[in-house]
C-alpha cells in the first residue's frame, strides 16, 4: 500500500479544520453508486463539506441509507436537496418527506422555493418546521431564467432566512451557472453580491457556483475561505487547488506575488 501522507514543504494560506463554518465547499450528487461515493471520499473527503442529493435523486436511489452513512463517517454533511421537499410541500406531504428524511440519517435539508409557489412566510414556517430535526440550508432565488432578479429582495430575504433559523442561505445559481447570480452568460451579477455583502455578510451564505470561472471570481473577492455550493463531485479537489492557490487562476491573488513568484 502506497504512502498516505501528503507534503508540507509548501507555505499554503490556512484552512480550518471540518466541521468547518466558513471555507465550506458544498458538492451536487446526481445519482452516483455507493462505490462510485466511496471512491469520490477516498480521494476528496477532506475537501467536501456538503454532500447535496441533487434535485429528487434521493427519492428514487437503492442503498441510500449506505451511502448517507458513508458520509457520516467521512465526517460530511449529507443534505437533501430543496426541490423533493418543495414538492412534497406541494402534495401535502412535508412532513413525510421530513420523516423519511431522518429515519435515513440525512443531517441537512434545504428549503427553497424556487421551483412551487410557496409564499416566504410559508417558507420560513418549513425553515423553522425543518429546523426541529436537521440543519437547515436554505435557498434564495428563482430556478426560471425568465424571473426577474431583485437585488436588494435577495438581501433582504437572506436575512430573515437566516432569522427563521437557516444555518447557510444558498444563492441560486443552478447547476449550469447561468440563472440567479449569474447573467445567461455565466458571469457574476455582482449587484446581487454587493447587496448580499451589504445585508449579511458572507459567512452565512453560500454562492452556487458550479462553473470554474466563477469559483474563481469567488475566491479573488472574497478569499479562501468564501462558502462555494453546487461544485460538481469530481470537482471538489480542483476547488480546494483553487482555494490554495495551487492554480494559475489564484496563484497570484491568494499569495500575492509578482507572475515570477518574488
């Protein structure tokens, strides 16, 4: 068996230990096997925070409780993604779906809304419903790219989320990187950002972003340890190599050197 330990010769900026609360990387998973999530662990684990069940593949995976379990003991967070509870808020059907949640391990769930048409206060009345059994994620805009984007909504939204007991407020961005945050050409819509800033801060939110550019623009903002969500499994490393300015991308903003490195 091949030597486990890692190199240290390198000055890296520093990175908390997990459980993190800031410098969180929050993954999407599609519907990967329980071997294919050991093998994402054995190599990225360290790295991951939030393991999301992306959309309702939760609702239709074998062996899900292996693999919620598999997280747990890699000490990351398992989170049931927003759009089966919406629509089991749809059918009348939360609370089952808040029960079978639990009776399978899963730690976190998301409450959104972006998909049915709940009011904010019956979204914050499931924030706090949720809140009883799980950490709650909860998430801010819209799924349709023909919905307009309010800027100072959005900042006043992650607020009372955040009143009503959301430990991280999740700001839309999809997995395409090209609604919510984002103009339908992937860049950053940085009024959103500012008026986020401005609002709440940036420890208790997270900023989907899926697409390595936009990972990027995160971290010259704001830093290393900026909160990151919607990053694809086999993605997580490339983030962290990101986070440390492993790449060309944040070398020089993360280390603040000359393109020469003196």
């Amino acid at each position: 068996m091949g030597d486990m330990s890692l190199p240290t010769f390198l000055t890296l900026p520093d990175r908390a230990l997990k459980p993190r609360s800031s410098g969180i990387s929050h993954v999407i998973d599609g519907g990967v096997s329980v071997s294919e999530t050991q093998s994402v662990l054995s190599m990225s684990a360290g790295h991951i925070d939030i393991w999301k069940f992306g959309w309702g593949t939760a609702y239709l995976q074998p062996r899900l409780t292996d693999k919620v379990a598999l997280l747990a003991a890699s000490d990351v967070m398992s989170c049931l993604g927003g759009t089966l509870l919406e629509i089991a808020w749809a059918q009348g059907r939360a609370e089952e779906c808040l029960e079978w949640a639990q009776s399978v391990g899963i730690a976190a769930v998301e409450v959104s809304h972006g998909l049915v048409s709940m009011s904010l206060e019956d979204k914050r009345k499931l924030i706090r419903r949720a809140g009883q059994q799980f950490i709650v994620l909860s998430e801010v805009g819209s799924k349709d790219p023909s919905v307009e984007v309010r800027a100072t909504e959005w900042g006043t939204e992650v607020e009372a989320d955040i009143e009503a007991g959301a430990r991280w407020v999740v700001l839309e961005g999809r997995e395409s990187g090209t609604v919510g945050l984002y103009n339908g050409d992937g860049t950053v819509r940085e009024d959103i950002v500012a008026a986020i800033e401005h609002a709440a801060g940036i420890d208790n939110v997270i900023f989907e972003a899926p697409r390595k550019e936009q990972q990027v623009w995160f971290i010259r903002q704001f830093g290393s340890s900026v909160n990151l969500g919607n990053v694809s499994l086999d993605g997580a490393l490339p983030l962290e190599t990101l986070r440390l300015g492993l790449r060309a991308d944040t070398w020089q903003s993360i280390h603040q050197l000359s393109p020469l490195g003196v």
